[in-house]
C-alpha cells in the first residue's frame, strides 16, 4: 500500500521527496587523478612527493590511503619510502576532504623582514639572512614561519623547501631549495659528504673556553622538548676555535657543524661547562640575568656562512655578518 499522502489543499497525491546528494566541491572534494612522475621528482620518496604535491591534505589520510592499497603506483600498492622512476604513473583516489578553519595568513611585518633578507639567489637555491625569533615553519603558537612566508612571497616557487633548519632564536644564513633535486643533493651532502658542506657559526659563550679544546663529539640523545649527552644517543661533532676574550667572563667562539643534530651547538657547549649567552633553555641562569641586564636578552648564536659545493664543482659560499645587537655586548666587555 502506497504511504504517497494529498498535497495540503489539493486533493492530489504529493510527489515523494527526492534526496539530491550535493553537487561536487571541486576544491573539497576532487576526482581521481593520475600524475606521471618527471625526470626532476625521480629518486624522490613517495610519501614526500605526494605531501609536496597534494597540500592540504593530511599526512595521516595519505599514509592510510598507501597502506589500504587505494593509492597505487603502476597499478600496484606502494611503500611510502618508495623510491620514484621517471615515468611512474601515481593514481591518487578521490579524496573528500572536511572543510575547516581558512590557513592563517602570514603576518605583514614577517613578509616585510623576510622580503628585505635575501642573501644570494640562483636558479637552485634561494639564502636568507633569517632574522632571530622568527621560527622557521609554523607550529601550534605559530601562525607562519620562514617557508610559509617565503612560500607567499613567491609563488611561482612552488617546490620550494628548506634545505637545513636553524632555531627559533639563532639568526642568520638560512638555504632554501627551489627544486626538488637541489633538495635531494643537499640532503645527500648533509647525511653522506658533512666534510664538504661547510655550517659555520658565532656563538658567545660563559666563561674562558680552552684555546685546545677544539672538537666537541658526545653523543646527542632527544628527551621530550630537549636534547641530553648519552653515550647510546646518535655521534654528533662540533668544531671549535676561539675567536676572542670578552672581559673575563665570556667568549666569543667560531664553531663549525659537522653533523646536524637538534639543539647540537646549544647542548655541546653546555655540557662542555660554556652554555651560550641568552640561552633559556640550556644556559647559566646568573650569566642570561648579567646579559639581559645590559639590554640583551636574546641567544647569542649566529649562523655566519655557509659553504655548499654545487654539483657543477664550484663553491657557493654565503656570509651574514654578525648581528648589530651583538656589539653592544662585546663592547660592554661583561
């Protein structure tokens, strides 16, 4: 028996209700699409790619998408450390994705700093000079960091990413590379040739650091938000001269990266009984109180060169003088 019931003041049977689904957001929601792998992505980590290529889309969604098999290369499932060939055709599902808060936009002032510290620019690489306090790539308490502006700033640099990465508070050179194969040999440099690529950096440290302590090599363990010394953690080594005496109370130091742990310049000259002026979270609490006191509260480490061997056999070699704040301070004489 039909459930069909009169139209309100006709007498006719209503029409029954038709359920429409939405018409397709085709920004939300997108079709299945194929990308064909180029010559410039080859050797390129499937689950890097395809967070560079599909941004917006949640990491957690695309590692699922790998594991259930929904997203194929060559029609096969793939692992996400996949290693990409020219020619591979990538099959990536439709995927629907939840409308949510609009990004933050890059605050003005950030763009401003940023658009005024391009140290070198090349087809390959783009140096800045990054400014201390500034992150660089946005967290929970930051709305944007240095890619996220740099990004903004030029837009036809899709593939742009940081090469390295500096703390929040340290300043200075800062590399950034515009293809995904400059990324890939800068990476290699930094994991497999660290004698090539050359990190070198300023710090102004507590007390007179011995003139023949000159490498520093203890093991670096991560523990919660900070970085400890443990015999099982992973080698790091940090070169050291002294450049000069400041009073009797610091020194200024010229310190080379050799490896690239977090917190890796903090935590050795800290545990090497010489933590770095400014420094909040590894420091001298009664030095930091002496610094701030003379106006100068900030990290005294600055990133002052960077000496990357190009593929073509030249050297690149960028410089950032040492900060104007920093003056101030030597002068002072602690």
């Amino acid at each position: 028996m039909s459930e069909a019931t009169s139209a309100p003041g006709t007498g006719r049977q209503a029409e029954p209700e038709v359920r429409r689904s939405p018409a397709p957001d085709p920004v939300r929601d997108p079709p299945a699409r194929t990308i064909i792998v180029d010559d410039e992505h080859a050797g390129r980590r499937l689950d890097k790619f395809l967070r560079s290529r599909l941004k917006g889309v949640p990491a957690g969604l695309l590692f699922r998408l790998l594991r259930q098999g929904k997203l194929r290369v060559n029609g096969r499932k793939a692992q996400q450390g996949y290693r990409l060939q020219q020619g591979d055709e990538i099959v990536v599902p439709r995927i629907r994705l939840e409308a949510g808060a609009p990004p933050r936009p890059v605050p003005p002032a950030l763009l401003e700093q940023l658009r005024c510290a391009v140290l070198h620019e090349d087809d390959d690489l783009l140096v800045i000079d990054k400014p201390a306090g500034i992150a660089v790539h946005k967290g929970t308490d930051v709305p944007a960091g240095v890619i996220e502006a740099l990004r903004q700033l030029r837009p036809e640099l899709p593939e742009l990413e940081l090469s390295h990465r500096l703390d929040r508070e340290t300043s200075g050179v800062l590399a950034a590379a515009k293809t995904p194969s400059m990324l890939r040999y800068l990476h290699d440099l930094l994991r497999d040739r660290e004698e090539e690529i050359e990190r070198h950096y300023l710090a102004l440290v507590a007390g007179r650091w011995p003139s023949d302590r000159t490498v520093l090599d203890a093991p670096l363990r991560r523990e919660h938000d900070r970085v400890v010394v443990d015999p099982a953690g992973q080698r790091a080594e940090t070169h050291v001269l002294v450049r000069r005496r400041v009073g009797s109370r610091a020194t200024l130091l010229d310190v080379r990266l050799l490896t690239g742990r977090k917190h890796q310049i903090r935590v050795h000259l800290q545990d090497a009984g010489h933590p770095i002026a400014g420094d909040d979270r590894y420091g001298e609490p009664g030095f930091n109180r002496q610094v701030a006191s003379l106006g100068q509260g900030r990290l005294y480490l600055h990133a002052t060169q960077l000496v990357i061997p190009k593929p073509d056999g030249t050297d690149l070699v960028v410089t950032s003088p040492m900060p104007h704040r920093w003056g101030e301070l030597l002068r002072a004489g602690l």
